[in-house]
C-alpha cells in the first residue's frame, strides 16, 4: 500500500516535469530565434469561405480558426455538428439549395489537441517584408475519419495598412485567404501588421535566466530522487519485518535533509550573485 502510494506520487512529479516540454496550444507571445514574436492581436475566433456552384446546390465550406486557444463550443449546435473541444482549426462544409435551409455535410477538425494527440506546433521567420510572407506557423493534431496527421500551415505576410482586426459584410477576416485544401493539409494565408520589420523585438538573452531554468530542472530532479529514495527504503525495510515509522530512513539522515538543501540553496545563490545580466529588448 505505501509503496502503490509513492509509485504514483512519483509518476505524477514526473508528470509535472515532463509538462514544460509539451506544446498543446500555439503560443501567440513567445520567442523564436531570439525574435519576440506577439500575434495576441489575432486571438479569438476568426473564419473565412470558400463558396463554389454545385447544382442543384451550392456548396460552401467554412474555415474556423483560432490561433490562440481552442475555438469556443456553442452549446445552441449538436455536438456531431461542431468540431471536438480543443480543436484550433476545423471546417465546416454546408449545402443548400434554393427555399432550403443549408445542410451541414462534413465537420473536419484540421489542427488542435484532439483525442490526446498533443499538436506538435512549430514556427519558422522567413522574411519580413511588405506582401512577403513573414513568419510561417504549421498547426497539427487533426484527424478526420479514415485521414490522420492533419496540419494547417498558415504564411503570415506583413501589411502595415491592417493593425486592426476586421470583418467584411460576410463576417470573414479581412486578410485571411485559403490559398489550398486536399483534405488533409490546409494552407491559409493571413495578412497583418503584427508581422511587420517595426512589430518585430530581437531579444537579447541573458544566461541568468538560463541558468535559472537549469536550476529548475536539477531541483525537480531531486525531487524525484528524493521520494524515489523514501520509497525504496520504504519497501526494503518492509520487506524486512519493519512497521510505522521504522519504514522510513534512520532519523538522522531525514534531520539532515534540511541542512543539506539549505547549503546547496547557498551555493546557487553566491553562484548567480556574481551574474547582474537582466534581458533587455532592442527593435529589430
């Protein structure tokens, strides 16, 4: 019983450790390649059309996106008629005809964190020059029917003239294009200021606060060893007749452990008292 209970504490520290390495969502104000890259501007939901003739009908298919969270739930729609939670793009086809309403014909969660398939996303700064693409973003994650491995790759190109998110009389994004579609990659095109040479920060990194994200890591090491220690010794003495508190290490080795992290805490401190770098920030 005691060594099930510190197996899982174990397993979810290492889970806690592990979570800083996963991806789920785009992150919309972050670094990439020493740029600061901000789109906050383009958060929420935004969508775009594409209607084309199919007699009798017509048939329009409608891209929902939000680069920054997953796009909202409407709790008004059935749940097979909308994308699952979580999705970031999804599309959605409709067919109408003439004194009909439109019919919902094909729901496609291209891009997102769908059935715990965690979307691996990934940013690439090509250029940034007016009507040139200039920060590639690829979202993945997506899976519809029988096609796995969706992605959505989106080529952000620098318009100075749209420092404003607007909608035209059709309700889509001014400057959001779908450039492409074969039912398992999307490509949209997205024109915005927030991409421009004077919207850009190179980052001038310091490696104080590199060194403290490694410090970071060494802790949560030891803290895994730590319980992994207790645990050990745990099972050991129990398996040599040992009960209640004779289970755990000799109480000298405990009353210890304070002093020991309290002089190992001392050494990172002098250690980085001689490091005064802070980040600093200069237009790129």
């Amino acid at each position: 019983m005691l060594l099930g209970s510190t197996l899982q504490t174990t397993a979810i520290l290492y889970a806690i450790a592990s979570a800083s390495a996963v991806r789920a969502t785009f992150d919309c104000n972050t670094v990439v390649d020493g740029i600061a890259l901000n789109l906050t501007s383009l958060a929420w939901d935004h969508s775009v059309k594409t209607t084309r003739s199919t007699p009798p009908s017509t048939t329009t298919m409608t891209w929902n996106i939000n680069l920054c969270a997953p796009l909202a739930i409407n709790n008004q729609m059935a749940a097979n008629m909308q994308c699952p939670d979580g999705t970031q793009v999804c599309g959605i086809q409709t067919v109408a005809i003439d004194n009909q309403n439109p019919v919902i014909t094909q729901v496609i969660p291209v891009s997102g964190d769908l059935n715990g398939a965690t979307a691996q996303n990934e940013v690439r700064l090509p250029s940034a020059q007016n009507g040139e693409a200039a920060v590639h973003v690829r979202l993945t994650g997506g899976m519809w029917g029988e096609v796995k491995e969706m992605e959505t790759n989106i080529d952000f190109v620098c318009d100075s003239a749209l420092t404003e998110v607007t909608h035209d009389a059709d309700g889509d994004t001014v400057g959001l294009q779908v450039m492409s579609w074969d039912e398992r990659s999307l490509h949209l095109q997205w024109s915005t200021a927030a991409v421009c040479d004077q919207r850009l920060i190179r980052v001038q990194q310091s490696t104080n606060s590199t060194a403290w994200s490694i410090v970071k890591y060494i802790l949560i090491a030891a803290l895994l060893i730590l319980v992994a220690y207790f645990g050990i010794t745990a099972y050991v003495n129990y398996s040599r007749g040992a009960t209640g508190v004779d289970l755990l290490p000799s109480s000298q080795a405990v009353l210890d452990i304070p002093y020991v992290a309290r002089d190992f805490a001392k050494k990172v401190g002098n250690g980085f008292s001689t490091n005064s770098n802070r980040d600093g920030y200069a237009v790129f």
